[in-house]
C-alpha cells in the first residue's frame, strides 16, 4: 500500500469494502468453517469434529450466516437417515487466496512474535 498524500475520500474508499468483508467473516469461527470446507464437503458432525471448541449451537449459527451470504451450501438428501451435507460454493471458493493470504501472514507474525528473546 502506497503511504503518499492521497485525495479526499481515498481512505473511505479503502475501509468501506474491507469492513463489508469483515462484516461477514467476523467473529472467530466462520473462517475456521471456511477453511475446513475446502478440505471437501462435510456433513455436520465431521466439521464439530475438525474444529476445537466450538459447540453445535454455534457451528449451527455459523452455517446459517454463511449460508445467507452464498459462501457455503446446504444440501438434504433424501435418504433414510436424512443426510446433509455443506459445501463451499463457487463464492465461497474466491476466498482461497485471502485464506492463503492471511495464513502466510500468521506464520510470519508467529515467527516473528516468538523468536524474540
């Protein structure tokens, strides 16, 4: 990001879509659903298994939201027991590279932060 004097209004212009993007991937558990998600398609228990701590209320809560915002699908067979089974959509795959992005930032500030004396 370029540090120059910059025009009016070019600061908004840069928080606003970055806030619309935090707005729906707040909190601490939707990019953990996310990213197990891309691991392949999941039925509900495999997720509570894969990701620490978080209750079935929650990964519940979670699913929705993303649900509302097209990044994860839910699908209902019809089959006895009824099966379902989430998956990422083709939406929620273009987040790939933020999540590669923000991994490889967190190893950095990892090293970072615990290499000190």
């Amino acid at each position: 990001m370029n540090r120059e004097i910059h025009k009016e209004g070019e600061c908004l212009n840069m928080i606003r879509p970055v806030k619309d993007a935090l707005e729906v991937l707040n909190g601490k558990w939707k990019l953990p659903i996310i990213i197990s998600l891309s691991f392949g398609n999941k039925r509900f228990s495999e997720m509570a298994r894969e990701i620490p701590n978080i209750t079935d209320r929650m990964l519940s809560k979670e699913l929705r939201d993303l649900e509302m915002n097209e990044l994860v699908k839910r699908t209902v067979y019809d089959s006895v027991p009824v099966v379902v089974e989430y998956s990422l959509t083709e939406y929620g795959d273009s987040l790939d590279s933020v999540i590669n992005e923000l991994r490889n930032w967190g190893l950095q500030h990892r090293k970072r932060i615990f290499a000190k004396p």
